[in-house]
C-alpha cells in the first residue's frame, strides 16, 4: 500500500479542485472520528481521502469500469449513477492501493449506507459528509453528535437525506433504509 503523501499527489493531479479538498476535509474528519471513537486514525484517514476516487469518471467510462471488472450493481444504482462511484472506488482502491475488504466496504457503503457497516464504515460515511467543506443547516449539531454517538449520526444523515429525496421526488435505495431501521431497533 502506498503511503498517504504519494496518494494525495496523485489525487490532487485527478481530481477537480473541489473534490480534492472535499478528500482532504473526509481524511481529516474521518481522523479525528477515529480518534474519539476509537479506530486507527491511520487507516481512516486514508480511506477518507480515497473515497471518492470514483466520483468523476465519465458515466460512460462507469459502466465499462463495472462491466470490466464484473461490478455487480442493481436497478437502483443503474439508474441513479451517481451511486456508483462507490462500488467503482472500493475496486479502485483495492487494485490500485491493495486496500483491505474492511476499507473498500467503507468506501462501497459511503453513499447509501448498509446494515453490514462496521465501526471504519460508519466513521467513513459520516466524516464524508460533515468535513469541513460541508456548510448546511444543522451541520454543527450533526459535527458535535458525530463526536458522541457515531449511530446517532448516522441515524441523524440517514434521516435528513431520506427525507431530502422524497421531497424532491427521488428513490431512495433499500441499504439506506434498511441501515436506518436496523440503527433504531439496536437503539
């Protein structure tokens, strides 16, 4: 595995500006997630600066990367491709950095979430959207929860996306409900 200066250079060569700082900000959180919730800072901070290595590749070029590499998706991510950089960046992350099965599922679950998350999964998930370049209503009630209870977070993300896609008339995929309701019961 390469180390994390080597994969920032080459992420800041492939990617937009924007999503590189995005990267850098899931790292950071993602680090510090780790620390309070103790997980290996090391091993999450990588993660979360690869987890969106998927993010900008051509939809077209998806599909060829997915059907190469015999990437198993379903109709909800088939039409909704904006979900398949995760699946795409796990496969990524494991050819090109031999990331372990533990850090690809983080990068696989980032988007929808799934009942299977482990504790780097969770931290993953959240880190990617409370980093620092996050700026919307609530986001520092949601950065001192993640700081408490990383199923609270999750839980509280969870619910805000869901209801921001019904209300704008968009399908939610079966993991993140099915996250949400395994979250609650365990509660």
């Amino acid at each position: 595995m390469e180390n994390i200066e080597e994969i920032k250079l080459n992420l800041k060569q492939t990617m937009s500006e924007k999503r590189f700082l995005h990267s850098l900000g899931t790292m950071k959180m993602a680090e510090k997630l780790a620390i309070k919730h103790g997980y290996d800072e090391q091993i999450a901070a990588l993660v979360g600066l690869v987890h969106d290595i998927g993010k900008e590749i051509p939809k077209q070029e998806m599909f060829k990367y997915i059907e190469e590499n015999k990437i198993k998706i379903d109709e909800i991510e088939e039409k909704n491709t904006a979900l398949l950089h995760a699946k795409i960046g796990a496969s990524i992350a494991k050819n090109k950095y031999n990331f372990t099965e533990e850090m690809q599922n983080a990068i696989k679950y980032h988007t929808t979430a799934n009942p299977n998350m482990d504790k780097l999964a969770k931290i993953i998930y959240v880190a990617d959207k409370i980093e620092e370049t996050r700026n919307y209503e609530q986001i520092e009630e949601l950065r001192n929860v993640a700081m408490q209870n990383l199923n609270k977070a999750v839980l509280l993300i969870l619910n805000h996306d869901i209801k921001k896609n019904i209300d704008n008339g968009k399908i939610i995929h079966p993991d993140s409900i099915l996250t949400r309701n395994q979250i609650l019961s365990e509660e």
